[in-house]
C-alpha cells in the first residue's frame, strides 16, 4: 500500500503570515492553476470574505503601455478577488518572456527580487481577511536564483491546494507532488488535490478512472473536480474551512 497514506500528521508550527489562505500549486505550468484560485476567489468574495489574491512572480506577461492583457495572471486574480488593490499588488514581479522566472529576469538584464517574494505577500496581512497564493509552474519550479515555489509554500505554510490536470499520468504526478509536499523540508499541509478537466470530455484519452483512482491513492486528502469550462466547484467546497 502506499505509504502516502501512512506519513505521519505534521505538528503546526508557526508561519510568518497571519492570515488563514491557501496555496494554489500545481503539478506542471498551464495546468489551471489560475482557473482554480479564480474559482475560489469568486466564492470567497460572494460569501462577503475580504479576499486578496497573491502570485510572487507572473512571466510571459507584456503590459501595452501602462495596461496589462486581460488574461494575465495578475489581471484575472485581481478581478477574481473584486479588483481589491492593484494588479501590481497581486503580482508584484513581472516578465515579458514566457520562461523560468530567473531565466526571463535574466533575458531583461534584471534579477528577481528575492526578499520582495515573501514581502509581496506580507504586504497582504493588512489589506485583506483571507490570502490566495497562485504558484508559478510546478512544485520544484525556481522562482529566484535560490528559491523554487516549495521554498515559498514551505515559508508561508498555507495549506496546500493542489492542481492537476485531468490526462494520462495524472495519478503519478499526483502521488510525485503530495510526496514532495509532505517531505520538502519541514513539509507543508495539504488541503485538496483538484482534478482540474483544461479539455471538453472526450478530447482526451484514457482518463475516465482518474477521479477513482486518486480517491483510492490519497484517502486521507479531499479530491475535487473541476469541470471544464467551470466558473465554480459543484459541489460546493467550503474553501473556508480548508484554509485555516
Ligand atoms: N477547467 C477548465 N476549463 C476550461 N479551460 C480551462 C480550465 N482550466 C484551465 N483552463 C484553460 O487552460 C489554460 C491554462 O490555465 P491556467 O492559466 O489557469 O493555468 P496555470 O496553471 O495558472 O498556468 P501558469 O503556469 O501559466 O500560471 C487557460 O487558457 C485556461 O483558460
Ligand atoms: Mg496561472
């Protein structure tokens, strides 16, 4: 049996965030990272919570003059979240090619801010009730010259929201990540794993079994499913209590 599902429960411990939130993360990029916390924020925000959504570095983005695109990362997040702050608030780095973020820094003659990845978030604790972290990439994806988004995820210990996308493979990289997660480090808590259908049913092969299979694999974790084309979770999920 899968050992996964006889880790022993991680001790609370302190984190220098005081806010409750999730961490959105993903098994890869372009996996609907951004299309879950949306759905998330929306709810929130329909439940009247003070929600701020946070993304420590967004690449492939190209403001046209002062404007960034509508389906920016930023942009999307801060419309989620009821366009409280700024998108710059949202995510406060940014860069035009679409690489690893240290890579597109480099290609603009610049370095990622590496303090400012834990202070755009802190910057949070006072401007909202309840934070959205977005991840960039995956779990070991670098952020900085020394930090990947575990680094991150471990600093803020939020628990974790999981995103992966509904194909052939999911299964692994599900168990690859909550093994990663839960042994990176002093570990970060997980609080669901969202099977999130990007295509129409039908378009992809083989995936019918998903749903069971990582509900068989992950007994102690929540699994949701995202439809495709969703603009919310059905059923509901109470996104509150698992943030706390
Ligand atoms: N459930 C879904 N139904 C339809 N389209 C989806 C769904 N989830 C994601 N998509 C689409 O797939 C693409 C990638 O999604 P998204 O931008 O949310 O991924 P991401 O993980 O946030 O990517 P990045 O790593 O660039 O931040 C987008 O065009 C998005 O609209
Ligand atoms: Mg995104």
């Amino acid at each position: 049996m899968l050992y996964w599902t006889g880790l022993p429960a991680r001790q609370p411990r302190p984190r220098p965030l005081a806010l409750p939130g999730l961490f959105v993360a993903g098994t890869d990029t372009e996996v609907g990272k951004t299309q879950v916390t949306c759905c998330i924020a929306r709810w929130l925000v329909r439940r009247g919570v003070e929600v701020g959504a946070y993304k420590p570095v967004a690449t492939g983005t190209v403001p046209a003059g002062d404007t960034l695109p509508p389906q920016s990362d930023p942009v999307r997040l801060w419309e989620a979240i009821g366009r409280r702050a700024t998108p710059q608030r949202v995510v406060p780095q940014w860069f035009a090619l679409p690489a690893a973020p240290p890579l597109a820094a480099a290609a603009e003659g610049r370095l990622i801010d590496e303090p400012l990845l834990l202070q755009g978030a802190l910057w949070w604790e006072r401007h909202c009730r309840f934070l959205l972290v977005e991840g960039v990439g995956g779990w070991f994806s670098p952020l900085s010259q020394q930090m990947c988004v575990a680094d991150l995820a471990v600093l803020l210990g939020l628990p974790v929201v999981l995103v992966v996308p509904d194909r052939l493979g999911a299964v692994s990289q599900t168990l690859c990540a909550l093994h990663a997660m839960a042994t990176y480090g002093p570990g970060c808590p997980v609080a669901a794993v969202v099977l999130n259908q990007v295509q129409p049913p039908g378009a992809e092969a083989d995936v019918a079994g998903n749903y069971e299979q990582l509900r068989a694999w992950c007994p102690r974790v929540p699994v949701l499913r995202l439809a495709h084309a969703a603009e919310a979770f059905s059923p509901e999920v109470d996104w509150l209590g698992l943030g706390q």
